[in-house]
C-alpha cells in the first residue's frame, strides 16, 4: 500500500500518539506499560500498540507494518515520542523527518479502560496537530 506524504504525516501522528494518561483520574501512570489499541485514522485498520516506559512498538494488523518508537516523558500525562525505525524499506524523507522530529503528545481525559490524547507537531513553520482515543487492551 502506497500512501501520499500527507497520509503518512497523520498516521504516523496517529500512531506516535498512541498512548497517554487520563487528567480526569490523574493517574497517567496507567498508561505508562502495557497493550492499547486504536484505528488508523486513514486506513481504518487495527493497530496494537505495546509500550514499556521507554519503548512503543506499534503493529497494524492488517498490512504488518511495524513501527518502534522511543518515549521520553516529560510528565505523569506528557510525553514527547520519536520514530526508531520501521520495518518498511527504503526509508524516504517522511520518515526522516519523523526520526528527528519529536511529536508531544498530552494526554486530555479517560477513563481505566481508554484515554484521549493530543498530538503536536511543531516544525518548519507548520503545527500539525491530531487528537484521539487509546484503548486498553484486556
């Protein structure tokens, strides 16, 4: 599956923003470790995220595309995510941009069960920003 630049700008942001905290239990601490899932906003596909406090790792379970990404928490509810690498090959300038382009994502609201995040990117002059929800994987 081919996708535009712009496609993959939101999936990714999609992806990077995977996980986060509830303000309204203020316990993001939840979040930190453990298995989520959520949809691809562009391909509707399932996406199972695993995470250890570091360390996402980020699988579509349609196509297999794999993404692993490093987490750097700023916050109990905050947290700045950058692309390691991937298992799809060559790598283009999107994905350079994403290994050197953090993405802070804020954790907004949920409950034990899911939370809802926001997303940012500020770079070149641009603010990309994506908000969503995060399950949590039983």
């Amino acid at each position: 599956m081919i996708m535009k630049p712009r496609q993959l700008i939101f999936y990714f942001i999609f992806f990077a923003t995977s996980l986060s905290c509830c303000k309204s239990s203020s316990d993001c601490s939840i979040f930190k470790t453990g298995k989520f899932f959520t949809y691809s906003p562009v391909t509707k596909n399932k996406i199972l995220i695993e995470r250890s406090d570091s360390l996402q790792i980020e699988t579509d379970t349609k196509t297999g595309f794999i993404n692993k990404s490093k987490i750097l928490w700023k916050s109990p509810c905050e947290y700045d995510i950058v692309e390691v690498s991937n298992n799809k090959s060559p790598q283009d300038n999107i994905d350079s941009f994403f290994n050197i382009t953090p993405i802070h994502v804020t954790i907004t609201g949920g409950k034990k069960d899911y939370y809802i995040f926001s997303a940012t990117i500020d770079s070149m002059n641009k603010h990309l920003s994506y908000t969503d929800t995060i399950r949590v994987l039983k």
